[in-house]
C-alpha cells in the first residue's frame, strides 16, 4: 500500500488531541475525515481545528490560510465516511471498552488493508490489539499536544503488529514533519512516557521528603534539562559533557533514587480534591482565577516559538554539517 498526501486519512475522536492530530494531517495535505464520537464534539470542533490552522498561518508555519487546509476537512457523526481512508487513528477517552467500542464501528467500514492506530497514552498496545479483527494492521500512534507542532510520534507495534506496517509509517510520518520514534516491541508507557514518569517519580519525593519546593524542582528542569533538550536528548548530552563522569556518579546516585511503585500522596491529594492542573486552577501550584487558562495560551504561543528552534536543529544537524564541510574540503584539495 502507498500512501500520499493526497491519501484520505481520519481521526476518530475531536477532543484536545483529536483536533490537534487533524490540523497536523491537514497541513502535511490530507483529505481527512474526522469523526465526531459523540455529538457534543460537534460544538467545538471546527473552531479549534480553524484556530490551529489560523496560528500555524501567523506563526509562518505554513503559507496558507486555513480556508485552503478546510477544503480538505469533513467533519462528521457517520462512521460510514471512513470507507476510503488509508489511516484511521482513533483519538477517544482513554478508556480500554470505550476504544473497543469505537475500534468495531471502524473496522465495520474500512478495507482490511487500511491501518488502524490508537493514540492511547498507556494502554498497552497488544491488550488493544487483541480487541480488533485484523491484528497485523494495528499499531499505536502516540502524539503528543499540540500535535501539529511538536515533532514527536511514538510507533509502537504491538505482538501481532506487522513491522513492515510500523516502518512504513516512520517513513511516512517524515511528511508530517515528525522525528518518529520506532517502538518495535510493546513495552508498557512505550519510550517517552517511561523517561518522564521516571524523572515526575523523583521530583514528587523530592518535594515529599522536604528537599526541594515544587517550583524549585521546577526551575532545576527547565534550567538544565530543559536548556538542552530542545538540541540533543540525553545520550548526546553525555557524549557532549563527558561520559566517565556519569559512569562515576550513577556508582553512588542510583542507589538513592526513588523507586516506589505507590502513587504518592502529593499528587493523589490533589486528584482526590478534584484537582485537574491549570484545567481548573487547582494543582502542584496555587493558581488565581483564570490564572491556568493563561498559562494554557501562553504554552500555546511556545509551542510555535520551540517548534522554529526544533526545525532548525534537527536530530542530524551536525551530520549534515559534517558532511558539507567534507564535500568543500574535497573540492578546495580536488586538483584545479
Ligand atoms: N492530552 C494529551 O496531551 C495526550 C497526549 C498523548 C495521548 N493522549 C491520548 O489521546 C486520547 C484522547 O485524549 P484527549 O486529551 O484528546 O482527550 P479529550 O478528553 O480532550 O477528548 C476525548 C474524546 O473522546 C471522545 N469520547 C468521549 N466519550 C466518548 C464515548 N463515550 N464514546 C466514544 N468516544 C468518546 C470524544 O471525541 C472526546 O472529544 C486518550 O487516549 C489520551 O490518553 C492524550
């Protein structure tokens, strides 16, 4: 199967993620079909779709306005309008009888060589996989927000997947401006949610155990992990900075770290007061009204200003250099 930028593709769920994924498929030149799962997506989906596509044009993302990208979109409750797409990716609650549900009434209508992927956060693929009719077609594809800016994509194959399926989309997602990630063998929270959960783990004993403050801990990471990881992640970071000096330190450092399997309290307090984050300005931080809501539009306009930063350092920069600066120097040595 070949699959183009004119190939129709659909996500199924218009949420905060849904609507992110469709204005990323509608930039790199899909038609897309996007199912409405339930009716109340219908009141708010569109806009957010339009909004995307308006601030990727003022941000100079793109070159196009987003009437030229809304031509492509159809917004819609019938699942029967998935008939022709090539990539269904499901975006709904994550909730494992609410996917399965949703899985029947695509696979009910696609053909069985189009692919089917789920942007679960952590339910594991090949639980997800058992749940639908053709296995060698599913894989998960985990996004993160805003969708059609970062270039993060997790590919993740489950036990049944077929590989051959799961390269093929690395190759393609390269059109959507992605750096994917290819997950070959299931692993519960795939790659970047277990490198994070491993780092929110210890910040939490942190604070817990007295150490630190949240918003100290806070500014240890955006000031040294976050300074560089836009650049490198932390393998190249150790080959930049010296690699025996990690060597020596994790002999006395790992043994100290948390590895407690429990929720902690700090964050469980919080979910029990019905604490949501900056959703509903109740979280680690104390927030005044309206505070979390600006500091969800002041995330939005960073993502555009990192996503500038991230383009112009991609993951083979210094090989591209390298290679330049070989190709002149072959040319001044070349005899004339
Ligand atoms: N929010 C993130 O940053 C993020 C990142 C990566 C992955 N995800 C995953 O993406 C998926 C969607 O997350 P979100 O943040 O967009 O959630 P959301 O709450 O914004 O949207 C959920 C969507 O699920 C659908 N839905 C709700 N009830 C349903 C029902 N009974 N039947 C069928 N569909 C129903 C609706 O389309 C709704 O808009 C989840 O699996 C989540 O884990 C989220």
């Amino acid at each position: 199967m070949i699959l183009t930028k004119e190939t129709p593709v659909a996500v199924v769920g218009l949420g905060l993620m849904g609507c992110s994924i469709v204005t990323c498929m509608l930039l790199a030149g899909h038609p897309v079909v996007a199912v409405a799962p339930v009716s109340v997506d219908l009141l708010h989906a569109e806009n957010r779709i339009k909004t995307h596509l308006q601030k990727s044009f003022d941000n100079e993302l793109v070159q196009h306005e987003p009437e030229h990208y809304l031509k492509n979109l159809q917004i819609t409750e019938d699942y029967a309008l998935l008939k022709d797409c090539k990539l269904v990716i499901e975006c709904t609650l994550e909730n494992i009888e609410i996917k399965e549900a949703v899985f029947k009434k695509i696979e009910a209508v696609i053909s069985p060589e189009a692919l089917l992927t789920s942007n679960t956060s952590a339910i594991p693929i090949s639980t997800l996989q058992k749940l639908v009719k053709h296995q060698e077609r599913f894989l998960g594809l985990h996004w993160a927000e805003p969708a059609h800016t970062t270039r993060f994509l997790e590919i993740i194959c489950g036990d049944n997947t077929d590989i051959k399926n799961g390269e093929y989309l690395y190759e393609l997602s390269h059109h959507w401006q992605k750096e994917p990630i290819l997950v070959r063998k299931d692993i519960a929270g795939f790659i970047c949610n277990r490198l994070m959960y491993a780092m929110y783990r210890e910040a939490i004993s942190l604070v817990e155990n007295g150490y630190a403050t949240v918003e100290d801990v806070d500014r240890s990471c955006r000031n040294n992990a976050g300074y560089f990881m836009t650049f490198v992640g932390i393998f190249r970071w150790m080959d930049l900075t010296g690699v025996p000096a990690y060597h020596a330190v994790m002999q006395q450092l790992l043994p100290t770290l948390n590895n407690s399997t429990d929720v902690p309290e700090l964050i469980d307090k919080i979910v029990r007061e019905g604490g949501k984050g900056v959703a509903n300005d109740h979280g680690f931080y104390d927030y005044e009204p309206g505070e979390g809501k600006l500091w969800t539009e002041t995330f939005n306009k960073f993502t555009y200003e990192v996503r500038e930063l991230a383009m112009r350092y991609p993951h083979d920069v210094v090989r591209q250099k390298y290679i330049e600066q070989k190709a002149s120097q072959a040319s001044e040595e070349a005899p004339q």
